[in-house]
C-alpha cells in the first residue's frame, strides 16, 4: 500500500505522443511502471497535434492560482493530506497522502480544478484543459514523499502557484 502518490497532470496539447519533452510520452504499450517511454517521433508528434480538435491551453498566473486553489479546498474538504502543489503554465504535480484510488484521485482533481475555472470565468465547461492520461507514482516510503515535494516546489524552475502543505496540521 503507497503511503502517498505524487501526481501529474498536463494541459491538453502541451505533451503529446512522439514529444522530445523530458523523459518522452506514454502510449498504452508504454505505460507500466519501470517500462521505457515513447522514443521521440517528429512523425506520430505531429499527428497528435493534427487531430486535436481544440488549440493548446497553457494557463496564465490567474488562472494557475484557480489551479491550486481549487485543489487545495478539494483536499481539505476530502481531509486528504496535501503536502505540495505547484501549477505550472503546462502541468500540475501534486503530492498528496489518501487512500483513495489514485486514478479516481486524478479525475478528482482535475475535475474541481476545471469546475473552479469554468466559475471563475475562464472558457466554458465545454474546453478541454487536461491530456487524458497522466502520471501516478506510488510513493512507499517518508524518504520518497520528502524528495517529490522536494522536486515539486523547488526543481521545477521559478515558483508559479504552489502550496506547501508540510506544515498543515493533519486532518485524519
């Protein structure tokens, strides 16, 4: 059982199949823990990008802080232990302590986070702001939990919209 997961989610059109981005992609033969990533492929990258059918969305400061707002109540509301988020222009990495199962965790959180930005004015319900599939990584000990919050708010470049929650009181 994973004491924690840390979570990625990028916005729709930002990381496609075939990208050079980071590591590289996931695709359905790719996507086991410990398997290798989708080598770069200018060819598939670009029929990625040829079937979207909305134009890429980054998210500005507004709308990054709707971001962690939005996860950071989802947490508290759930008693969820959040330890750290920071929303990016492309993605959100989000550290968090729950027992709930970590693909209804992800669908939750990007749920709320598009609910509060469609409330808050930005796009309607019917934009798609999130790829459809992600990254959960089952974090089993303190000493991995330590090093993700560690790369959420202090590797990732300047901070943008980030909460560290190591010094919340706990919930549950």
């Amino acid at each position: 059982m994973a004491l924690a997961y840390f979570i990625t989610f990028t916005t729709y059109g930002t990381w496609v199949d075939g990208t050079e981005k980071g590591l590289g992609s996931v695709d359905r033969e790719h996507n086991q823990y410990g398997s290798e990533f989708v080598e770069p492929d200018p060819a598939r990258e670009a029929g990625a990008r040829e079937a979207m059918t909305q134009p890429i969305y980054s998210m500005d400061a507004a709308r990054r802080t709707v971001v962690r707002d939005a996860i950071v109540a989802l947490a508290r509301e759930k008693g969820w232990r959040l330890l750290a988020v920071h929303v990016r222009s492309n993605h959100v990495h989000v550290v968090i302590w729950t027992d709930r199962e970590p693909g209804r965790l992800m669908s939750d959180l990007k749920g709320r986070a598009s609910r509060d930005l469609t409330c808050a004015g930005f796009e309607n319900a019917e934009r798609r702001r999130w790829t459809r599939h992600d990254s959960t990584r089952h974090l089993f000990t303190n000493q991995e939990g330590e090093r993700k919050v560690e790369y959420t708010l202090d590797e990732q470049g300047p901070r943008m919209a980030v909460f560290d929650g190591r010094d919340e009181p706990r919930t549950k």
